[in-house]
C-alpha cells in the first residue's frame, strides 16, 4: 500500500513515525510519502517538506503568511495526485489538514485521520466537516471518544495514547555518563522546556531564566528543541548554572526533579516522566485575548484537562512573572507537595488505556483499505 502522511509539527512527526513503524509490521510492503520532520525520515519513504517550515503560531502569525500557507495547499494537493496513495493520514495539524481532507474526498481519496483537532477547545463547529470529510478517525484523549460519539454522533477509534509507546521505548539513563557528557555537576536538575518555535521559546524562556539565581543549588537544562540550531539557544546561556542539551528532551526529563514546561504536549511527557511541573505559557496580548474568547477550556495542560481537575499548576500570560514562578517551583520542590502530584500522575496514566496506540491504529488503518 501506499500511505501519504501529513504532521506539522514536532509531536506529531514522533507520533506519525512509529505509526509508519507499525504499518510496516502489518503491511511489509508499506511505502510512505509524507510531509513531517527527521524521525519520519529516519523511518524510511519520502519527505516532501519539513515540518520547520510550515509551523506558525498564533493568530496574527497565520494572517501574515497567509500567502505561503496557501501556496503549500496547493503544492501538497499536487503532490498527492501524483503519487496517487492508497489512503491519506493526517496527524492533527487541522488548519491545514482539513483543507487537504476536504479535497481529497471531493476526489474520493480514502482519508484517516490520527490525533483528532482539539475541537472540544475551540471551532466545535469543525465537526461537520469532519463528518463529511474524514473517513476514520483515531482519538488519543480518553474523553475525546465521549464528545464525538455522544455529543456529535461520530464513531470514532479510542486507540490510547502514543506518548506511552514513545516513553516505553526510551532507552535507559546512564547518569554518570549523561552528566559527564554533558559537562554537569552533581546538583539536581530543573528541565526548561520553552517550546519548539523560535517566537515561543524568545518568549518562554526569558522569564523561566530569570529566576535561576533564586535555586543556587540546583542547575538548569534548557531542553533544545529539534527544529532549533544550537546557535539561536547560545545569548540565552549566560550563567553557570544553566546548560543546554539538544534534540534529548526525554533523556533530561528522566533525570529532573522539577520542570518549567510550556504548554503543549511537553506537559503531558513531563507528567509521565513523574516530573512534578509548573505549566507556563504567554502569547501576544492579541492572539491571548482572540484565544480567551472562543477557547472554552478550564485548564489548557493536557494533563489538568485529561484529570479533569488542577494536578500542575497553570501560569498563563500575566501570572507568568518571575514572582509567581519562583512560589510555584518552591511549592514543587518540597516534598510535602511531591507526593500528591505523583498520585495524580499515575492515575492520569492509568486514564490514557495503556500502550498500543501505534500498533493498534495501524491495523485499524490496513483493515479499513482493505475493505
């Protein structure tokens, strides 16, 4: 068979390449083409772009790039129908996947898609086209199944969630050796997870630096995202007790004792790492005042919003400041706090319905093109 595999963006180029692993496990003659990043390449088929060029965030950054956005539509569209693939998967991206979903079945090309939009957030009203355009649809969130089929009465696939696949596989930590490599000392570790785009981690990590001469005995990891070159993190390192460490994101983790992590789906590896969080985010005044009025959510981590109640604490826009992020990072340093986390943390994994997401979405995938 012939896949064509669309990710956007850094979770879900790791999501999309063990998803390509496990179709080749069931169709040993599997071929991919695909837009994504490294780890898809790495899991063999053809890039067509990289995901480091099609990621814009937020509202006023979409407008000013309109124009390449619509000209990377329609280089995708054409690449499809040339290399006429047996079925489509789009891995979450919804501005621009839905589009292609929305034409590819106007031509009645077979459509998966894996890691629904987070319509539950924000444009619900997305529904309909899902309805119309998407074939089968594989959710990761346990309370994602409730809210198509109950809500909106559109089957979909509970297939649990990729990241414990991705974990489970994680090689083991020499620390020794990780320390010695990268030229630290023997003092606990606080991971800095600013995000995985230029304009977010400027942002993220300026205020997350600024509270470093308050935790003296601890040393901090900026963890570099893959899309990054190692020269743009460089002005940010200008104490002794902060160090950079490249494209390793769950090495660092399973060695922290605290993390500062912008939101996104770093909150929820940090959580299954048992890394106890403070979970940060700030965006232009803007974009953040356009987001609170059609963004209709309690929390915006994915780990508060799976437990359906506040297990990691959330500074958003103004209480992001240096003042509340210290309270909060003394608040998960102590040990009477430490506990309660790890609870929740192992009952949020139990919530997730165990490993097998790649596997099992992959056999959904082969049996509904067979058919």
């Amino acid at each position: 068979m012939k896949y064509y595999l669309i990710a956007g963006e850094a979770s879900g180029d790791l999501h999309a390449s063990n998803l390509m692993l496990a179709l080749k496990k069931v169709d040993p003659k599997a071929e991919f083409r695909f837009w994504g990043g490294d780890l898809m390449q790495e899991a063999g088929g053809t890039l067509v772009k990289h995901y480091r060029e099609l990621a814009f965030m937020g509202f006023l950054e979409v407008i000013a790039n309109l124009r390449t956005i619509l000209k990377n539509i329609k280089v995708c569209k054409s690449d499809i129908l040339n290399y006429k693939p047996d079925t489509i998967i789009f891995i979450d991206y919804p501005g621009f996947n839905m589009r292609i979903a929305k034409w590819a079945k106007e031509l009645n090309i077979s459509t998966q898609y894996y890691i629904s939009p987070q319509i539950w957030a924000w444009k619900e009203n997305r529904i309909s086209a899902i309805k119309r355009d998407v074939d089968n649809m594989y959710v990761i969130l346990p309370f994602e199944k409730d809210f198509y089929e109950e809500k909106h009465q559109f089957p979909v696939h509970f297939v649990g969630h990729p990241l414990l696949d991705a974990i489970a596989k994680k090689e083991l930590v020499v620390p020794d050796e990780f320390r010695k490599r990268h030229q630290l000392d023997e003092r606990p570790i606080i991971a800095l997870l600013p995000g995985s785009r230029k304009q977010e981690i400027s942002k993220m990590l300026e205020t997350m630096l600024s509270i470093t001469d308050d935790f003296k005995d601890y040393q901090f990891i900026i963890a570099g995202a893959p899309s990054q070159d190692p020269e743009f993190y460089k002005p940010f390192i200008k104490k002794k007790n902060i160090h950079l460490v490249m494209n390793n994101t769950y090495d660092v983790l399973s060695l922290s004792t605290a993390a500062l992590v912008t939101s996104g789906t770093a909150t929820l590896e940090t959580a299954l790492f048992k890394v106890p969080e403070v979970v940060c985010y700030k965006g232009s005044t803007i974009s953040y005042q356009i987001a609170k009025r059609v963004v209709d959510l309690d929390y915006i981590s994915l780990v508060n919003l799976i437990m359906d109640k506040e297990v990691v604490t959330e500074l958003i826009q103004s209480d992001f400041n240096p003042k509340k992020l210290k309270e909060e990072l003394d608040k998960i340093l102590d040990p009477a706090n430490r506990n309660t986390i790890f609870e929740a943390y192992f009952e949020l994994e139990r919530k997730l319905g165990g490993a097998g997401a790649s596997e099992k979405t992959a056999q959904l995938i082969f049996n509904s093109i067979i058919k």
